[in-house]
C-alpha cells in the first residue's frame, strides 16, 4: 500500500472505530497522533498561509465526509511530500494495527496453490469434513 493511501486508510479506520463505540483507548490515542502528524504536515510546507489553512480544512472536511473530500486530501497530502514523511507513515500503521489485527507486520502469509485442491479451507483453526464420491 502506498503511503498516501496507508495514511487516508489509517483515518477512516480509526474514524470508523471511535463512530463505533469500538475504540480502545489505545485506538483513541493512535488515531488522534495521527490525526495531529497529518494536521502539522498540512499546516507546513510550501505556499501561502492561506494554502496551509486550506489544506488543514481539507483534512477537517474529510475527517467528516472521507467519501467527498478523498481527492481532495490526496492532493494536499501529495503537495506536502506526506508520501516521504515516514513519521506519518508509522502513525498511520500504528492505528490500522490497532483496528485491523490482521495487518500486524507479524503476521505470517503464506501462498498457496489450489489448483488441483478438491476441498480447501483456509484460516486459524478452521474445520472441514469432505465427502467426495467416484
């Protein structure tokens, strides 16, 4: 996953969970580091203080709407080099560890081929029982 998409993923996640009652303290903290390293790195920057306040109601306006304002954010995300910003990038994996358990970096994948599998499961302690017949 891209960067800028890690970032824009990270908001909704920890937005979605805080909506949901869902949301550990935990959750609650990392969301809003993140929330607060996006807000510096749209208020800083290249451009005209008008520019930098327009980019952090940007970030506001998708916090709200992230279906409306996602194009828009991409762009100011992109305008201050955010892809490059590896602080970012950790606070934003910080909270989708944290809503998505199944994307921890310590989570083992496998590839498997199926092609000839007659029966098949898959996942962490998964049954199957298969009758299969001439």
């Amino acid at each position: 996953m891209d960067p800028v998409t890690l970032i824009t993923t990270a908001l909704v996640a920890g937005g979605v969970a805080g909506i949901s009652g869902a949301a550990s303290s935990a959750v609650q903290d990392s969301y809003q580091a993140l929330c607060d390293a996006v807000r510096r790195k749209l208020s800083g920057g290249q451009g005209e203080m008008e520019d930098q306040q327009a980019r952090v109601d940007v970030l506001d306006a998708y916090l709200t709407n992230p279906v409306g304002h996602h194009d828009d954010l991409v762009r100011a995300l992109a305008t201050t080099h955010a892809d490059r910003d590896a602080g970012l990038a950790d606070a934003a994996r910080a909270v989708l560890v944290l809503t998505h358990p199944g994307t921890r970096s310590d989570q083992r994948t496998y590839t498997v081929d199926a092609r000839h599998a007659q029966g098949l499961v898959v996942g962490d302690r998964a049954q199957q029982t298969n009758h299969f017949s001439g």
